[in-house]
C-alpha cells in the first residue's frame, strides 16, 4: 500500500546512506555518514550501507609532494631527450662509418689538417720573430748613437709582439683542439665497436695509440699567484734547456734566439690568460730551422722531444726553482718594452 501511495504521488524513495572511513592524525579509524571538512583533504574511503567499498580518495598532495612529484618528471623528461639523442647519434655513427678503419683514418685527417694549420702559424711567428729582432737592433742603433726612438718605431715594436702572442694563443688553442678530437673519436670507437658487435681485438692498435689525457708541454693553473709561480718555472726551464739565449722577454711571453744549426734548441713560452683573468694555459713549444710541410720530423729531434716530454713534470715538482734569477742579454729598449717600461 505505502509503496502505491508513493508511485501515485510521484515521491521517488529516499537514497541510501552514504558512510565514510577515515583515519585522523593520531590514526584513530572513524566511520561516519557525514565528512568532516577537516578530514576530507586527508583521505578517506566511501563505503555501501553494506560496508563495502565503493571509491577511495587519495590525500591531497602536499606542496612537497607536488615539487618531487614534478622534479621526478623533469628528469623523466631529460632522460628521454638523452636516449633520444643517442639514438640519433648511433644512427649518424652508423650511417658515417662503415668500419674502424673509417673513423681511424677520419680522425687521423682532422688531425693532419690541424697540424698544417700550426705549422703555418709557426712558420708567421718565426718570419715576425726575425722582423721583431731587426726593429730592436734598429731602436738599439739609435740609443747608441744617443738619439731618440720614434713612436712610430716603439709601435712597430709593440704591434710585433702582440702579434706573436696573438699567434701563441691559437697554436694552444690548436693543441687542445687535437685533444679534444681524440677524445672524441674515441668515444666514438667505443661505440661504433659496441654498435657492430666487435671484440675488443677487432680494434687496431693504431686506434687508440694516439690518446693523450694531458699535453706534456702544456701547464694549465686556475689561480693567479699560482700562475706566477708556475711562470717563473717555466721561464727558468727555458734558460736551463734552450741552447740559445732569450731575446724577448715579456708578461706573457719568451722566445729564445731563433735556431740556426739542427741541433739548436729554440724554445718559446707563453702565458695565455682566460677571459677573466683568473685562470691561464702556460704552453712550450720549439723553433725549427723550417715550417715547410713535410718538414715537422726534422724539428722534433729526440733532445727536443725530452724538453718538451719534462716541462709539465718540471713546472708541477715541489721543487721551488723561482729563485733562480739567470739573466740573458736583451737589448736596452726591448728589455724595458716587453717587462712592461
């Protein structure tokens, strides 16, 4: 009868309760047909009239939670950029080389290239070398006969060394690009081999003959007073090992007389500043008789190749040899105008 009554009037029947379950802080379990709104960013669990569950719904997420929350998809993301990136690098490596022996003879091309180009900029330093010593004979005459040395002349002088220096700076520049291409290629080759499935002796040992982790006649310092301690090493590692004697001393660099005779050793030292200022590349190289191409052989003797071999060792021994004060002559006006006068 009251269920006739209710379909005539069109009253619909009354819901079903909706209980809730939850956990309070000190992890006290409620049950309740009503949430606290307190207790609903906390979590809780909808339940039937029966006591099943119907939905569960998740604490709201702290702020921390949130930041690793998406710190972990940040990363998730540069992960996938990195696999992506190999992937590709794997299939230009690929698609590059068809072999070992293609990437060995790449790599020892890119080199070979670098080379010629030091050796022209060796060959520019030696022809402005000879023209620097010419302009100080020239200043030198001049002091001699008590006469003044013209603006003109001092600026040669100057705009001579800036260019030497300026040369220096790109042939280490140069060196450390070699570094860099070797290091490269041989990542590279360790890949390309793990790529094609080969044993460790399918790689030529010509591969890796060439890997240097550092340049021995290259000192790099990242503090000034430790780069001045380091210069003053080297310049007296050149007055101990050059068989000539310097003929321009200045801040940053030292050359040595040119050589004449095959067996000379003509060195040239130069401090390389960063852009800061902070830190330097202190760099030794030797002068040849002649930058030809071809010619390289014949200035790396073995006495010079020793010289080169010993001045990281040298400048980085405990041995302080910055009292060391051997003087070389210099002409007046050069002395004064590379220290600085």
């Amino acid at each position: 009868m009251l269920l006739a009554l209710l379909l005539v009037s069109g009253a619909a029947p009354l819901a079903a309760p909706q209980l809730y379950r939850w956990v309070d802080d000190q992890g006290n379990i409620h049950y309740s047909d009503v949430m606290p709104p307190t207790e609903v960013e906390k979590g809780h669990t909808q339940l039937s009239p029966e006591g099943l569950r119907v939905r569960t719904v998740a604490p709201a997420k702290t702020p921390e939670q949130i930041q690793r929350e998406r710190e972990l998809e940040r990363l998730r993301a540069q992960q996938q950029r990195m696999l992506d990136q190999q992937r590709a690098d794997d299939r230009v490596l690929l698609n590059t080389f068809q072999s070992v022996d293609d990437l060995i003879m790449t790599r020892e091309g890119n080199l070979s290239d670098i080379d010629t180009m030091v050796q022209f900029k060796k060959a520019n330093i030696r022809r402005q070398q000879d023209w620097l010593a010419q302009l100080r004979a020239d200043a030198a005459d001049l002091e001699r006969k008590g006469e003044r040395v013209s603006d003109q002349l001092k600026e040669r002088i100057a705009s001579t060394e800036r260019s030497i220096e300026e040369a220096l700076t790109s042939i280490v520049a140069r060196e450390q690009q070699k570094q860099e291409i070797r290091a490269k290629f041989d990542r590279d080759l360790k890949r390309l081999r793990q790529l094609k499935n080969l044993p460790a002796s399918a790689v030529p040992k010509e591969a890796v003959a060439t890997r240097r982790p550092v340049l021995d006649n290259l000192v790099e310092c990242a503090d000034p007073v430790v780069c001045e301690q380091l210069w003053q090493r080297a310049l007296n590692y050149v007055r101990r090992h050059a068989t000539l004697p310097i003929e321009s001393l200045g801040k940053d660099v030292a050359m040595t007389a040119a050589p004449k005779e095959r067996d000379d050793i003509a060195l040239t030292v130069s401090r390389i500043w960063s852009k800061g200022g902070g830190s330097a590349s202190i760099f030794l190289d030797v002068q040849c008789t002649s930058y030809s191409p071809g010619q390289e052989d014949a200035c790396r003797t073995d006495a010079r190749s020793q010289v080169l071999k010993g001045f990281r060792a040298a400048l980085e021994s405990a041995e302080d040899t910055s009292a060391e004060t051997a003087s070389m002559p210099l002409g007046n006006l050069g002395a004064q105008r590379l220290n600085g006068g």
